[in-house]
C-alpha cells in the first residue's frame, strides 16, 4: 500500500525538491516519524537540525530520506512509526489553529485591574484575576510563556508560590518538563531546602524539597509579578543551593519603578507587560 502525503503550502516539502519522495511508500514516512520522537525528547542534535514537528509535519518527513542525519532512529516498529506521525500531524494541525488565534491578539493590559492602598495605603495592587477569568487573555499569556521557550535547552518549571503555581504549571505541561513549586515556610512535609531573604518590610522564608532539581538541571523560574526583586532572587539562590541552573526568569508583569531588575543581576529576565 502506498500513502500520499500533503504538505501544506509554504512548506519545505512543497517544493519540487521534496514532491517525489513524499510519494515513496510507507515505511519510508514510517522512518521520517522518528523526528517526532527525537522532537518530543527534546534531542539537542534534532533541535540543531532544525527539525520541529510542532512547527511543521512535513520537515519530520524530509528529515527521513535516504540523506538523513545519523541520529535518526531505525529501530522503531512499523506501529510506533505511524503512531508517531499521526502524532506529528495532529499536533502540527493543534499549531496552525493556535497561529490564527495569535493573529488576533488581545491587549491583556486591560485584564489587569488597579486596586488602591491595598496591601497598605499609597501601594496601588495590580489585579490578575480578571485576566485569569478570561480565556483568551490566560490563553495568550500561556501562548507567548510557550513560545518564548520551545526548542529551548529549559529541563523543568519553578513556580514561586502562589501565583507562580498559575502560569508554572500548565507552562511545564505545555513544554513536557517538570513542574517544581517554591513554597512558603511549613508548607512542605519532605526534607526540604530553605532560603531567608529580607524584604521592604522584614523577611521572609522560601522552601523547595530537596529532591526536587538534579545537578546542572536548567529551569525557567516563573511568577505572576516582579516588584523589588527580594523574591524572586531568593528563588534563584535557591535553585542554586541545590546545584541547578537558573536558565531564566519570567513573569506576567514588571513594576519597573521598583528597579527589581536590580537584584537579578546576570540572569536573563523576561516579562510581558511594564508599569
């Protein structure tokens, strides 16, 4: 039996360099799926080829002709190697219907509501919640949390307790690495890991289990904001005191007059909105 594959247009498989042989049969498509495994793993080779079968289902097939790359697997069974291609287009197709959400972007500033004197009087709160009844706005900050680290060398998620648990999470589903939670003090029944570090107005505790990162593993330490910097740098120390790496920071929203980029000298800090 012969299968026929068909690219969409615009791909590299649509070109005429690439028309015939996506015409050969099927354990030649079997054999390309392999990419999707590699993909899936997170190959630091695969990623070097370029090859992303989110990205684009045909550049998984190409990657499996006869001039294929030396990493690419050989030994899958027949039924893993369809798996993994049905796998390679559903979540190709999972991709371009994100891209037509994406090109309608909400302005997500308008999801954050401003509360007055809340904790105190003269501090002016900055209120996520309407943005996490939202949808499309939640789904948008996840979108572009996501993209910011696809193909990226990122091993697990570290959410800072609470907020950090909201977007870390599904962010570590999305990328298929673990999620790690910081927590506030008694909160953890194991052997723990545990950091003080002063704050405006006193100081305060930090835990992480200390099973919970390996040696040299890089994480992605998310929160919902960054203010004076005081927790988010202890969190990094303390991914460090258990021998990770701190490969970058993210947060929702950054209150730049706080000058908290100040504290996380020499990390790489992301956000997506400024006040």
């Amino acid at each position: 039996m012969r299968y026929r594959a068909v690219p969409r247009r615009g791909t590299i498989a649509h070109s005429t360099r690439y028309a015939a042989w996506l015409t050969r049969p099927i354990d030649r498509v079997g054999r390309a799926a392999g990419c999707v495994g590699i993909d899936r793993s997170r190959d630091a080779a695969a990623r070097r080829e370029g090859f992303s079968c989110q990205n684009d289902a045909a550049a998984c097939l190409v990657a499996g002709n006869r001039n294929a790359p030396d990493w690419l697997p050989r030994d899958l069974t027949v039924p893993n190697m369809l798996l993994y291609a049905t796998g390679c287009y559903l979540d190709t197709a999972a991709t371009q219907r994100r891209d037509v959400a994406r090109s309608e972007l909400v302005d997500l500033k308008q999801y954050i509501r401003d509360i007055p004197d809340f904790p105190q009087p003269g501090v002016l709160f900055r209120d996520i919640t309407p943005l996490l009844r939202a949808p499309t706005a939640f789904r948008q900050v996840l979108d572009q949390f996501t993209d910011r680290y696809r193909g990226e060398p990122v091993e697990a998620i570290v959410g800072i307790e609470s907020r950090g648990f909201l977007f870390g999470a599904p962010l570590a589903d999305r990328l298929s690495v673990p999620f790690v939670p910081i927590r506030k003090p008694g909160k953890l029944p194991a052997p723990r890991m545990s950091i003080e570090y002063t704050l405006e107005y006193g100081s305060s505790q930090l835990d992480i289990a200390s099973d919970a990162l390996g040696a040299g593993q890089r994480v992605v330490i998310v929160d919902d904001v960054l203010a004076t910097g005081g927790t988010a740098n202890a969190a990094a120390k303390l991914v460090e005191l258990l021998g990770g790496q701190v490969f970058a920071l993210q947060f929702l929203i950054e209150l730049r007059f706080l000058e908290g980029r100040g504290k996380l000298d020499g990390y790489r800090v992301e956000t997506l909105l400024e006040y």
